[in-house]
C-alpha cells in the first residue's frame, strides 16, 4: 500500500481542523493510519518558527516579505524531511492543516513577491513534493473571521483586503489544477462541507484501490 498526501487549505476561520479531524476518523475507521499534521509548526524546529512569523521577535512583528517567504519555505522543509516523506514512505496517510499552496497564496497573492519566486522556492525545500489531494475550503473571509475563537495573530491582522486576495489566490490557484484541487463551499454546515470531502475520498480511495489491482 503506497502513502496518501492530502492537504486543506483556505483563508483563516473557515473550519480546516474540524475537518481534517473528520477525515481523520474516516480514514482510520476504513484500516488506514493517519498522520494530521500543520504548517506552520508542524516538527520541533517549525514551532520555533511558527513563533517568529505569528508573533514576532522581541515584541518586534516586522518581517521582511522574503525572510517571511524563506520562514515559511524552512518550516515546510523541515515538515517534509521529518514528518511527511517518512510516513508516506512507510505508507500511511498525512493530512496537513495547510502546505505550499498557502505559500503562495499568503506570500504571493497578498504581499509583493511573485507567484513563480514563491513556487520554486517552496518547491526546493519540498524537493517537489506535492499532495494528491487538496481540499480548499473556501468562503468569504469577512464570515470566516467572525469564527476565530482567539485574538488575531500577525497574519490574521493584515486586514480585510489582504484576506479578500488572499482567497481569490486560493481560487485562482484551484483553477489552474483542477485534478489536485477540489473546491467547496465552506460556509455550509460542518455536515455538508464533510459529506462534499467523504463523496470524494471515497472516489479517490477507489481510484487507489483500482491501481494497486492493475
Ligand atoms: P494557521 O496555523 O492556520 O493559523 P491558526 O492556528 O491561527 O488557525 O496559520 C497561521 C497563519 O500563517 C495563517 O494566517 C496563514 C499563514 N501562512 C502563510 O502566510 N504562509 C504559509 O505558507 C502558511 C503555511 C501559513
């Protein structure tokens, strides 16, 4: 049995871990393990680096939009060298509470750096590893940050325009690769955006299934 890499993706607020939670226990009820895990912050070194990007250094939140970019891309490095690639090896499932996709949504769709700089970056520290799945969760990021049950971090205190592109990104990024992503509507309740992901796990668990048979 070969690894599933499947990544959720949206602007803050829009119910990724409550899903990811869910496709956890569906996934483990059907005989698979699981890894769940985030970026960023997702191994040892990622929450260090989790800490400096959400909070700063010093009481000082000013980080350049490159060092961001390169914060990022060195969480998601370590995140696939330590956690990722050793469970698909070992043919498990990981679920991550965002990957790349929020790279080049956040740095690219919102602050100054272009979307190719960003891509081969991440690329690089991934060494090209991209997830079979991508569930983007999509919904008005005005509504998505009325849900947030804590006080806004660095990134969450962008503002409003910076949220309205940074979904629009998320989208634009959706219909460039319409195989990896499937789109849906996440201001539903928690029951239909979960029985939109488990119509498609079970498609895609299937098309598993029938290559390993072939
Ligand atoms: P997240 O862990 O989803 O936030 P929270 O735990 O507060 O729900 O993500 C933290 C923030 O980092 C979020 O605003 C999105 C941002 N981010 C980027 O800007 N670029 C990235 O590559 C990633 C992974 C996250």
């Amino acid at each position: 049995m070969t690894g599933l890499f499947i990544s959720f993706e949206g602007v803050d607020g829009v119910g990724k871990t409550t899903q990811v939670e869910r496709l956890r226990a569906y996934l483990e009820a059907h005989g698979r393990t699981v890894v769940v895990t985030r970026e960023p912050g997702g191994t040892a070194l990622g929450a260090a680096i989790r800490q400096m990007l959400l909070h700063g250094v010093n009481g000082s939140a000013d980080i350049a939009p490159r060092a961001e970019a390169l914060l990022f891309a060195a969480d998601r490095a370590q995140h696939v060298a330590e956690t990722i690639r050793p469970a698909l090896e070992r043919g498990e499932v990981v679920i991550t509470d965002r990957y790349l996709d929020s790279s080049l949504a956040y740095q690219a769709g919102g602050r100054e750096l272009t979307l190719k700089e960003i891509r081969d970056l991440s690329m690089w520290a991934t060494n090209n590893l991209l997830p079979a799945r991508t569930y983007l969760l999509d919904m008005d990021p005005a509504m998505s940050h009325n849900r947030l049950q804590h006080a806004e971090d660095r990134m969450e205190s962008a503002g409003d325009d910076f949220q309205s592109r940074t979904r629009q990104a998320f989208l634009d990024l959706a219909a460039a690769e319409p195989d990896r992503f499937r789109v849906i509507d996440a201001s539903q309740s928690i029951e239909q955006v979960w029985a939109a992901i488990e119509a498609d796990i079970k498609t895609l668990l299937g098309s598993e299934d029938s290559k390993e048979l072939a």
